[in-house]
C-alpha cells in the first residue's frame, strides 16, 4: 500500500494520469487495470465502442475515469477523445498503456521519471524488438516506421511503434490531428516534432503472447494502405514547407551563422575538395527541375556518396522562396540556347494555355538542367578556392 501511495503521489507532483484505449479486450483488460491501480489510481479507460463484455469489467472498478462512446471509431479517436478528457481533468500529461496486456504497469515509474528529466518532452517506451515471440512482421513494419520517421524529422529513434507513450497535453492543447486510426501514432510524433516537441525514448519491457494467443484489431491492407498514404503526405509537407521554415527560422539567428561556418565549414574533419562538391552538388539538386523531390532526392544521394549533407541541404535551398522566382526565369533564359528559332522571349506572353505551358516548359527544363550544371560546376570552383583560403588561416 505504500507503494500505492508513493506513486500515486507522484502521479499527482506532474498531474499525470494512465490512459488506456480498448476495443474488445475484456479477456486482458481486468489484468491491466489491476496492474495500473496498484501504482495509480489516476487511471482513464477509452471504451471506443466494445461489443464484447468490457462494461461488465469496467464496472468492477467504480474508481476509473471512463469515456466511453459507440460505435467503434478506431485507436486514433479514442487517444483524441482521451487527451481532450485528460485536458478537462487538469492533466498535463497521459501515460498510454494498451489493453491488450502486452504493456507492464512496472514501467510506469520509469516513464514519469522523464517528466523530471526531458520536461515537456513526448516519451516512446521503446521494446526489444529481438525477444521472443516478437512477431517478425510487427519487427520490418517498425524499421520503415523508423526510416520514415526519420526522412520527415531528421530524428533517430529504436521504436516508433510502441504504444507505451508519455505524452505532454499541455504542449499540445492547440494541436488538432486528422488521423482516426492506428496511423495516428504516427501523425502526432511528427507533427509534435514539427511543433519543437522534444521525441526521446526509454527502455520498457513487453510481453507478446503465442500466435495462436494473439488478438489483433489491426488489418492489414486498409491500415497500411493509410500509414502509407500518411508517410507521403508527411513528406511532401516536410520537403515543401517544413525544411524551408526550419531553415529561414535557422538562417535568422545569427548565432547559427557562427556555429555552421565552424563546425560545417572549417572542422578539419574533411577535405576541401568534398565540402565544395557538397555545396556544389547541393546548388545542382536544387536548381534540377524536380521540384517537391529536391530536398529528398538530395538526401538520399548526399548519404550515398558521403558528402557533408549539411552543406548539401543549405546550398539545396537556393530555389526557395524569395529566390525561386530568379531560379526560374534564369533557368528559362538558359533554356535559349538550345531552342534555336523557337526560343521563347517571356514566358506565357500569349496568355496562360496547354499550348504555351508545353512549349515554355521544354524551354525551362532544358535551361534548369544547364543551369544546374553550370551552377553546379561554378559554385564547387569558387568553394573549393575560398576554402583552402579560409581554412589555411585558420591553422
């Protein structure tokens, strides 16, 4: 009982409570429950619309805080329904459990330690994805979890798939989520880490039972259909708005001017010639007509050959907006020179038609691809030059 009243004590020091989303789980949720009561008694249960006898266990436990609704709408709803009714309580943080008894109450201590130690930060109760019984499915479906994760926020993590979260409401009461199904979990670590929502996480143990033991409420096909049409979705958004505002934000602290010139310009770490080709390389993707796959494509080969991808994102950013307008019109004049008679002198001068964009953007594309190189070739030239200059003063 001491126990009880230590935790629950500290439950109350973060306002913090346990909240645990069900469907269907009455045959494991009496297990969970017990477990979470004996640390807290701060505990919300999500009844997202259960046909089977979960009202007959919740009412075993008159000191729940419930919220319950029909019919079904998916874990997505029901940790939405769970933050706003968190938020009404006065909590200012959640710690989710599921129901299907695969989470163990004894990591809940060690999930509000986190409070204390990354405050404000969303918590992921990372598994070992290695243990027995670990469905190797669940295992694949994690890692290009992991890599998408990684493509829109630039963080490194073991598990984004884990439901052993700690979440902080009170940084996300202004957030509002789209996402109705398991693909939330993914929505709200990307968006949170696009608010400026510190990600971290910490070891938890987890028990998967035998196959023939397992229930599921996952389906496959529609559910990863929409975990895939929301990983593009999230790119897109990433290369076309996110990085451009994380680097103007970047660009107008001076303090970054000195940090970058420092540790990306002069660290004695690499060579000349590889940081001018990634300044280079970095001005020929982003002039190169792709445009909303710039950034991305100049990641993944900027990882490829090795090159310095700092220097390869900055410099790629030279067709962003204020610039892209002189981008263009440069990229088109260039175009010229390979049109002979049928070079254009403005673009659109006869009106906006399929016509005239047809014939205006061969001329564009032609001239992008020669800017590009040319731009290119002139701008790892002049780098490779200031370089050895600069960084010979330095020593």
């Amino acid at each position: 009982m001491a126990n009880q009243t230590t935790h629950n004590e500290h439950f109350e020091r973060h306002r913090a409570a346990v909240l645990i989303p069900t469907y269907n789980n009455a045959a494991t949720l009496g297990a969970v429950l017990t477990d979470a009561l004996s640390f807290t008694k701060h505990v919300i249960v999500v009844n997202d619309g259960a046909t089977d006898e979960t009202l007959a266990v919740l009412d075993q436990f008159p000191d729940l805080q419930r919220v319950s609704y029909s019919p079904n709408r998916g874990k997505g709803i029901a940790l939405r329904r769970g933050f706003a009714y968190a938020l009404t309580q006065g909590y200012d943080y959640v710690i989710t459990m599921d129901a299907d008894g695969q989470h163990f109450a004894a990591d809940l201590p060690s999930m509000l330690e986190q409070v204390e130690a990354n405050p404000g930060a969303l918590i992921i109760g990372a598994r070992n994805l290695h243990q027995e019984n670990m469905p190797g499915k669940s295992t694949s479906a994690n890692k290009v979890s992991n890599f998408w994760f990684h493509v829109t926020t630039g963080l490194k993590g073991p598990d984004t798939q884990s439901g052993y979260r700690l979440y902080p409401l009170f940084r996300m009461r202004k957030m509002r989520f789209l996402c109705t199904k398991y693909e939330f979990e993914i929505e709200v670590l990307v968006r949170s880490s696009w608010r400026g929502i510190k990600v971290d996480w910490t070891p938890v143990k987890v028990y998967y039972p035998p196959p023939e033991e397992r229930v599921s409420h996952f389906r496959p096909v529609p559910d990863v259909t929409r975990i895939t049409i929301l990983n593009i979705v999230l790119v897109f958004i990433t290369f076309l708005y996110i990085k451009p505002r994380d680097l103007i934000r970047f660009l107008l602290k001076g303090e970054n001017w000195k940090k970058m010139w420092k540790e990306e310009v002069l660290k004695s770490d690499e060579s000349n010639v590889r940081k001018a080709a990634s300044i280079g390389f970095g001005i020929f993707m982003g002039i190169i007509p792709i445009w909303g796959f710039q950034l991305l494509v100049a990641i993944l080969l900027s990882i490829k050959l090795k090159l310095n991808k700092a220097l390869v994102l900055l410099s790629a950013h030279v067709s962003t907006p204020p610039l892209t307008p002189f981008v263009l019109f440069a990229s088109f004049l260039a175009g010229r020179l390979w049109m002979g008679q049928t070079a254009k002198d403005l673009i659109f001068t006869n009106g906006i038609t399929f016509e005239t964009i047809k014939e205006n953007m061969l001329q564009y594309v032609y001239g992008s691809i020669t800017l590009a190189i040319l731009g290119g070739l002139l701008t790892w030239g002049v780098s490779f030059v200031l370089l050895t200059v600069f960084r010979r003063q330095k020593k």
